[in-house]
C-alpha cells in the first residue's frame, strides 16, 4: 500500500516505544511504501532535527537514502485543498500526484477531505490504520 504520513505521525511512529510503531516498521518491512516529496522530506528532517540525536538522524536519513519502500513524488500542480493551514496541502498534493492509498494524520485540518469528491484523498488516524491493515 502506498502512503502519505503526515509529520506528527511519522515522527510518533519511530520510537519502538510508541503505540504508532508498527507504521514505520511496516515501511521498514516493505509492508507498506512511504510516499514523499522534497518539501515532505524538509519538514520531517526539521522536525528531527528538534528532537533526535545526530547519531539517529544520520540513521534515518540514510534509511530515507536507500530504502526501495520510500518513492519519492514531486508534485508539479497546487490543488489546494485544505484552507485553514495551507501548509498540509503539500501531503495531499503528493498524496493525489503519487496515487496513494491513503494519508496517515491525527490532523483534524485533513477532515475536510472527506467532504471532497474529486480529487478523491482517503485519510486514516494511525490507530485505525493499525487496526485495520496491521
């Protein structure tokens, strides 16, 4: 399955301590594949770069290099979604551009996707996510 995982949710799902780790080890794995694009990749390693050690992002970030399970999708069209905090809109372009399956988020501000008919976007909380494919 093809996925967009939005920053919260990714970063969560990293540590082996957390309830969303089954997510990054099923990417790990080649369960599932992980979908990004360059401005994806910039605001997860700015994320990282918050909390983690240099030793981890060194790991992650040669995971992110040379995994066959991350594709890489940059999107050359706006649909602009996703109004209340644009900044989401650079998942669900890559999410529509990259034929995902379904985007990964907590974020309330994804819900107005499902009101949306075309371009279709399916959005899922890592919880059912687990619960339904892991």
């Amino acid at each position: 399955m093809n996925l967009v995982i939005d920053t919260n949710v990714l970063v969560e799902s990293i540590s082996s301590g957390s309830p969303y780790h089954k997510i990054f080890r099923s990417i790990i794995d080649g369960t599932n594949n992980l979908i990004i694009s360059n401005e994806i990749l910039l605001e997860y390693f700015e994320i990282f770069e918050r909390i983690y050690s240099e030793q981890t992002i060194r790991e992650i970030s040669i995971f992110f290099n040379y995994s066959p399970f991350i594709l890489k999708n940059n999107p050359h069209y706006r649909f602009n979604l996703i109004k209340v905090d644009e900044e989401d809109n650079k998942f669900v372009d890559c999410a529509i551009c990259g034929n995902c399956d379904l985007i990964v988020t907590s974020d309330h501000h994804f819900n107005v996707l499902k009101e949306i008919d075309f371009p279709k976007v399916s959005i899922i909380t890592p919880g059912e996510f687990i619960r339904q494919f892991l």
